[in-house]
C-alpha cells in the first residue's frame, strides 16, 4: 500500500439499493437528528446555570470591586495573622522542613519563601508558605470549625500577586474573595465530609490565586472546575502525626499548591467544564447529593467570610482557647497563685475533648497549657511550644491537678466551642467560668491593638523589631502598595543553613 492508499477513504462495499419511501423518511429522520446533535452538545457544553454565571461573574469583577470599611479592616488583620503565623513558624520543624523543601526544589525565582532569602516558582512559594502558615496552631480557623481558611489562601494570594506584580489593594480583594468562596463551600458540601480542611483550603486558594491572575468569567468556570476536581483529597489519619508536618500540609500546604496551580494553568489557556455546579457529576452532588449549589452564592457580597474567621489569641489548638480565656477571666476577677490551687476541672465538648487530651504536643494538650497558665498567668508562643517544659516537675506538679472533662451538654452546642473551667483553692474557695464566646471570634473580637500584640510577639525574634514594625504597618495600610513584591524584603531573613 502506498502513501496515498493509506490516506484515502475506504470505499463502502458494493451492495444493491433498496431505496423505498418509508426507506427515505427513515434514512431523513436520522440525517436530520444527526446534524442537530453537534449543536445540541454544543448548546449543553455552554450552557451555564444561574448560580455559576453568578459566582463566575462575582469572582471575575471581584479585584475591581470596592469593600466595606470593616471587612477591609478585617481582612488586613487575617492578612497580619497569617503572616505572623509563617514567620513563627520558620522556627519550627514544619517550618524547616518548608524552607529544606524550597531551598531544594524551587524553580524560577519569583515569589519570596518566607522567612528565607529563597525565591522559587510561584507554586513551590505557595506551598512552603503554607506549610509555614500552619506550622503550629497560631493561624485562624472558621468560627464553625474543621477549617484554616488563612493558612491556605493567604501564601496561594501572595505567590501568585509576586508572580503577577499585582498591587496591595488587589492582594487585599484577592484574599477577600478567598475566604468567601472557602466559607460557601464549607456551607455548601462540607456538611456531608468527613474531612473538610483541603476543601476549604483549596476552594479559598484556588479564588484568591485566580483573582490576582485576573481571569474573566470564563476563565473563573473552568477554575472553579478545577477547584473541584482538586478538593475532596484527605483523610483523618493527620491526627496521628505528632509534629504537625502532615497536618501542615493538610491544611495549608495542599490547598496553597492546588489554588495557584489551578489559576497559573487556566491563565495559560487551559479550559476546563464550563459549569461544574451543575449537570452530571457535578461538584455538589459529588460531594454532598442533598446539597443545593445556590448555597455557593448564598449572600455573596453581602455576608464576607473573612468576618465570621476566628483569630486567636493564643497559639494553641482551638479547644484549648476557650479554657484559657476562662482561667485569665477567673485571675482578673480574683487572683490566685498556683500553689493556692488544689484542683481545677476543665469540661468542654467530648469532640473537643478527644482533640486536646493528653497530647504528645504542648500547643495541643489542654492540661499541659492549663499548668502553664496557672504558672505564667498566660501561655505564649515560646511556652506553647517549649517541648522540654513537659517534663519539668513544677509543670508535672501543675498538670496532676487538672481534669479533664467531655461534656455531653456542651457537645450539642457545637460548633461554637463553650468550656467551663472550675478552679478549687486549698482554703477551699470555689471558682467558676463559662466561656460562650472565645476571644477573637465574631461575636467577641480582638481589637487592632491586640491583633498588633500578637503578631509582634511572633515575629520579632525573627524578623528583629524595626523589620517587624515596618511589616506591620505596610500590611495595615495595603491601599499604599503598588506592588505586592514591596513586601518582600519585610518578610525575608538571613539564610540560617
């Protein structure tokens, strides 16, 4: 056979016609139906539901898009936090093993790792940011639980807004839109997961990354689609690592390297489903078939997620928040010395309970904090984090006095995180608190100055305090950046290898 054999149409066999006239309308039915189906695959491929065409719309005029006063403020706070929380935890082993990972595996230099002089791709930045950001339990988790939105979205925003040179009003939109997105879909398919972290970090990664990447509608469907694909992955088994490196990676590191991933392809020209909130194996039913996809709109533009985002005052695993508030509320309101203590009883969810008891780390063991509180009269970083301090006897004598207690009562008032803390003095003297709201959430936020306190107690020792100090005001007023890159030299530090 020759080339143009091979080429050619292979003839139809020779067979006799048999051509009558229920034959021809048969034979036109079919030729009829036949040239309508390329525009009905057509029509179907394009044809967008009323939720997507709203949500693409808003996340596509999202960087332009003027924000209240409050939810600007809020914003910078989360922006601060979760800065903060990667700059401390440069000094952890997640944090070492991030800068190690970049250091090793960075790719063009574009976007700053921080806490480092590395520079790498934009991807790789995201990832070890993330990683960074959720080192330890410094950064913010939705007041409802089973997510840290900031951890993930925040480093996908500042990698992608370097690699796009993108200004600090955009950034601030950016990061905006991600905690909405997160929010809606933690609303909307959450529920029905068992793990929700990735969801949340993903979804929240994906929009901010796509915003400073500027796509238009369109390119917002297929990068919605590819949030989708991307957000089911991981399993409970994080709460068996005892250094926090995979539960890092859960919940920062994954969905920081899917957002900025899923925006740098669709930008590139990638093309995706154009709606996957809605026919077959759509996002929602995939995840939670008695869902509605109207809940990824729900209020958007009006309800900003970023404001129902707890932040928290002391670096500790959630449950432990509430009790120690409790413990600082009872020392103000009638002080006591740790020798003057002869037990105190903690009660707070059984959930909770089952998350802080007894834990081989210090952030997140509620009795291990508690001694300390009533040692220091308050738990900060260095001592949330002080591994060794576990095993001084001073602490040990603290700790056998506390009891834990899962309270079934309080189990039903999930998610919002109550405790009840019971101090019993020698002399006999009964205190108690009831913690309904924790500091830093919603219903009983942290002031501006608070905020401040925190993130400078966690990145001066290292950032130094005048870099620390310029930080904190260049985050607090993004409107005066032009350029996110401005940043950079604020965040990075020497190379300690």
């Amino acid at each position: 056979m020759n080339s143009e054999d091979r080429y050619a149409e292979p003839q139809p066999e020779s067979r006799p016609l048999n051509l009558t006239r229920r034959s021809l309308l048969q034979n036109s039915v079919w030729i009829a139906a036949a040239s309508m189906l390329p525009r009905l695959a057509a029509a179907a491929a394009h044809e967008i539901s009323p939720v997507m065409e709203k949500l693409s719309s808003y996340m596509a005029e999202a960087r332009n898009r003027a924000l209240p006063d409050k939810v600007v403020q809020e914003t910078e706070h989360h922006i601060l936090d979760t800065m903060a929380a990667m700059v401390s935890g440069s000094e952890l082993p997640p944090g070492h093993m991030a800068i190690d990972f970049a250091r090793s595996y960075g790719g063009e230099k574009v976007a700053t790792v921080v806490a480092s002089q590395i520079l790498c791709g934009p991807i790789e930045a995201a990832f070890a940011n993330g990683e960074l950001a959720h080192s330890d339990e410094t950064d913010d988790d939705f007041t409802t639980g089973g997510a840290h939105p900031g951890c993930a979205l925040v480093p996908a925003a500042l990698a992608a807004g370097e690699h796009f040179g993108v200004s600090g009003t955009h950034f601030l939109r950016a990061v905006t839109l991600g905690y909405d997105i997160a929010l809606r879909a933690m609303k909307t398919v959450g529920v029905a997961m068992k793990e929700t972290h990735n969801l949340v970090g993903t979804m929240g990664a994906t929009a901010a990354a796509g915003c400073t990447a500027s796509l238009n509608a369109q390119q917002m469907r297929w990068l919605v689609d590819y949030a989708a694909q991307q957000a089911g992955a991981g399993i409970g088994a994080w709460r068996r690592d005892t250094e926090h490196i995979e539960k890092a990676f859960l919940f920062g590191a994954m969905g920081a390297r899917n957002g900025v991933n899923a925006a740098l392809v669709v930008h590139s020209g990638w093309t995706g489903v154009d709606d996957v909130l809605s026919g077959p194996n759509n996002f929602v039913e995939s995840y939670n078939p008695k869902a509605d996809a109207a809940g990824m709109v729900d209020q958007l533009g009006e309800v900003y997620g970023v404001t129902l985002t707890t932040l928290k005052k002391w670096t500790t695993g959630g449950p432990i928040q509430a009790p120690l508030d409790a413990l600082e509320n009872l020392q103000k309101r009638r002080p006591f010395q740790a020798d003057q203590v002869k037990d105190v009883v903690v009660r707070v969810a059984t959930s909770a309970a089952y998350t802080v008891n007894n834990r081989d780390m210090p952030d997140i063991c509620l009795q291990h904090l508690v001694a300390i509180m009533l040692l220091d009269k308050t738990v900060s970083f260095h001592a949330a984090h002080d591994k060794a301090r576990m095993q001084d006897p001073s602490v040990l004598r603290e700790r056998a006095k506390v009891q834990l207690v899962p309270d079934a009562d309080l189990e039903k008032l999930i998610p919002v995180r109550v405790a009840v803390v019971e101090v019993t003095l020698s002399d006999g003297t009964r205190l108690s608190e009831r913690v309904e709201h924790v500091r830093g959430t919603p219903e009983n936020p942290m002031t501006r100055d608070e905020v401040v306190a925190k993130a400078r107690e966690l990145m001066t020792p290292v950032l130094g305090s005048d870099k620390c100090s310029k930080l904190i005001e260049r985050v607090l007023a993004l409107d005066t950046v032009k350029d996110i890159r401005e940043l950079r030299p604020l965040l990075q530090v020497p190379d300690r290898k």
